[in-house]
C-alpha cells in the first residue's frame, strides 16, 4: 500500500480480533514511532508497549472514550517531557502517533487514539517516572468483524477541500 491509499483508507478502529499481533508487527508499529521526525530531532518521547489484557482493562478505564484499550492485542502510550517544558513535544507525539497507525494499517491492523484524563493512574499501575507527561495511548490490533483496509465511505465523509484550505489568505 502506497501512503497516498493509507491516508485515504485509514479509518478509527475500536473493535478488534482476540488475537495477539506477531512480535514482527509489534516492532515494525514502535519503529515507525520512532522514526517520525520531530523538533530539531530531539525525540522527546518514550513509548510504552502494553499486551498484557489485564493492565489494558485497567488503561481503558483511564479516558473517558478510551474503553477499545480493554479489547487491543497492543496498547502503546506516547509520553512526552511535561507540556510547559517543551510545548513542541506534544506536536511531536502527535506525528510519531501518525507515523505508528499508518504503519500499522499498512499491515493490516487497525487502531485508535485516546485521550488519558485520568492518567495519574498509570504512573503507579506502569512504574512511569514522574517527569513524564502520560496525555495519550494508542489501541492496535486486527479489525473485528471481518474489516479489513477497504471501509465504505462514512456517512457525511470528510469536508471539501475548499472548506478547510485557504490560500495565502482566509
């Protein structure tokens, strides 16, 4: 898949298979990560891989829309230096969470974001140092039900181009 199709086709999934992604996959997700550019190549992130189901149910519980963490084979939490630190950082984390779901869906595994509002638990739960800022987790794992990288349309779809593209001027 080229990444033209990726963007295009990559849909939020929320539902996935019960079964565990091959340790190839997993690596090649955290890589991608790895790899995004960022900030003068500073890399203020850290990335915790979760497979463990039991720790994912209690990371679901950390967001108010964060409940597909309980069914992924992989969760990784992006965590960035504190925002008042290095405000950039969060851009950054952003692009390596892009960087890490393209790469995904172009293997077959769907994913989706979340937003931790009650991440003060995951400090003690996952041994996270405290000069971390714990803002967001990804869920990863085979689409449920059969779906795969070819999703209708949503009903709606995006907005036209010329409504969220301005040239030179608004």
């Amino acid at each position: 898949m080229n990444v033209s199709e990726a963007i295009r086709t990559k849909r939020a999934v929320r539902e996935f298979k019960p079964e565990p992604l091959k340790e190839t996959e997993v690596r090649a997700i955290l890589n991608a990560g790895r790899r995004a550019q960022s900030s003068k190549n500073g890399q203020a992130w850290a990335f915790l891989a979760i497979q463990d189901k039991e720790t994912l149910k209690k990371v679901s519980k950390m967001g108010m829309f964060a409940g597909h963490m309980a069914g992924a084979a992989l969760g990784v939490m992006i965590l960035t230096p504190p925002p008042e630190k290095f405000y950039g950082a969060l851009f950054d984390a952003g692009q390596a969470a892009s960087y890490m779901q393209l790469a995904a869906w172009d293997l077959g595994i769907g994913s989706c974001l979340a937003t931790l509002y009650k991440a003060e638990k995951a400090y003690e739960l996952l041994r996270i140092p405290k000069d971390w800022s714990v803002l967001m987790a990804i869920s990863f794992g085979y689409p449920a039900k059969g779906k795969g990288l070819h999703f209708k349309p949503l009903v709606g779809g995006r907005k036209d181009f010329d409504e969220v593209v301005h040239f030179e001027k608004w």
